[in-house]
C-alpha cells in the first residue's frame, strides 16, 4: 500500500514514524510538503520521498492522507482533482465534513474521516473512523491499518458521532491534564517537593487507567472498592460529588460536541 501524506506536521509525523514501525516500506511512503526545511527534515528522519507539490508522481499512491489544518484545507485541495481517481482520500482534519470535502474535491466519494488524538504522537492514540458509502472494505481495511499504526480505532455509522468522538477521546486528553495539574497542586499543597508531586499525580493515573483497562469491571466498581465506609477516599468523593464533578464532566463534553459541529459549519460555509 502506496500512502501520500499531503502536509508533514506533527500528526503526520506519528503516523509515519508508527508506520514504519510496522513494517511499512519507507519506499512506499511519500509526503507533499511546501517548506524545504520541513521536508530535509522528513528525509533524514524516516527515509520517506518527499515532494514541494503536488503532481502525479507525488499522488501515484493508494491513499492520500490528508494532514493539513483545517483552515488550510480548502486551497490545499485545489490542485487534487485532477490527479484523483483510485486513490482512498483519508482526511485527520478536525471538524471537517466529508460532504464539504467531496465538494472541494470535484465530487470525489472515495473518502475516510479520522479524529485521532495527541496520545498519538507517542503510539497510544485513539482514533474515530467514518467512511462514506461509496469506500469499498478494502479501503476501509486500508484506513485501519493506517490509524492502528498510532494507536486503537473506532469505526462509527454516522458522521455527526465524529463530533461525540471529538468531545470525549479528541479533547479528552486535555480533561485528563487538568485532573492530573490538579492532583499535582494538591500534591504539593500537601507539602510534596516538584518532582515527588508529578510523579505521584501522573503514576496514580496511569495506573487506575492500566488497571480499568485490564479489568471486566466497570469503573463504579472498581472505584466502590476503593471506598472505605468512613474512609479517606469517601470523604474526598463526597466533596467531588457535592461540586458535581460527573455533571461538570459531561456538561463539558456535550459543549466540546457542540462546537465540534459548530466549527465543521463555519469551515463548510464557502
């Protein structure tokens, strides 16, 4: 499988390095990238044939993966057309619908959403997928073991579940600094040292994380054993159940929606 990566940012760079990773020829990799150092940088890093622009040498690939912002997205697709026509179209773009996408592209139907998050970047992302009707299994087998690379995957029916996806797996990571920034204040507050208090925070997570993951039993569970009758951890949790931390939670993930939808309109308008 022939991959082209239209733009070689950040996310660009750990699907590449994670594709590699497992075994993916970096002859089978090329990526379209306009600044020189940008692309001398891709070069010595992985190996990959890199391009200035786009032509037909550079989209002579089984899938475009398209890893430019959103903003930019629309003048980037402008020279496409032309060179489209087998090529599975595999767009990280936040908040970009597919039916503007086709639109930019003449039309093209052969298209794949992917909200992946920043875990990514490290080989633990977690990544939302949508395909249109008209993307055959092949390519949808394609665009998995494109985004496996970085990390699990999620297949969803309708598009409007990709704004869900961003609110709660997209946006998420951000959710879990916070708690850990405010487990480390509190760490210190407590009389912790710098170092001991993000070590402390940061292991206590990944470890309730590690252990949830590893379990059949919901997190209610696992936390009600945790819970001594009249214990420590109950009188922390009666504090955070009266500040009503679960429905600050959601409330903040159904916001995180809303704009994801908000923002797919507003990019969608020209």
């Amino acid at each position: 499988m022939k991959i082209t990566f239209l733009g070689g940012g950040n996310m660009a760079n750990a699907l590449i390095g994670g594709l590699l990773n497992k075994g993916v020829p970096a002859t089978d990799i090329a990526v379209v990238e306009i600044n020189e150092a940008g692309r001398e940088r891709l070069k010595q890093t992985y190996g990959v044939r890199c391009c200035a622009e786009v032509n037909a040498s550079a989209l002579d690939c089984d899938v475009l993966l398209l890893a430019v912002k959103p903003q930019q997205m629309r003048k980037a697709c402008e020279p496409l057309p032309r060179y489209l026509g087998r090529q599975l179209v595999l767009t990280i773009a936040a908040g970009l619908r597919l039916s503007d996408l086709s639109r930019w592209l003449g039309g093209y139907g052969k298209l794949v959403r992917a909200m992946p998050n920043t875990p990514a970047l490290i080989g633990s992302g977690m990544t939302g997928l949508f395909a249109l009707p008209s993307v055959s299994e092949a390519d949808r087998r394609g665009a998995e073991r494109i985004m496996q690379a970085i990390g699990q995957i999620v297949w969803v029916n309708d598009e409007a579940q990709i704004d869900a996806i961003t609110a709660i797996s997209g946006s998420g990571p951000a959710y879990v600094f916070l708690f850990i920034e405010a487990l480390q204040e509190a760490a210190a507050r407590l009389g912790f040292n710098e170092k001991q208090a993000r070590l402390l925070s940061i292991e206590t997570v990944l470890g309730a994380a590690r252990l949830a993951m590893n379990s059949d039993e919901p997190p209610s569970i696992l936390r009600e054993r945790v819970t001594s009758k009249a214990g420590t951890t109950e009188a922390a949790l009666d504090v955070m159940i009266r500040c009503g931390l679960k429905s600050i939670v959601m409330e903040s993930a159904a916001a995180a929606c809303a704009r994801s939808g908000e923002i797919g309109r507003e990019l969608g308008e020209n």
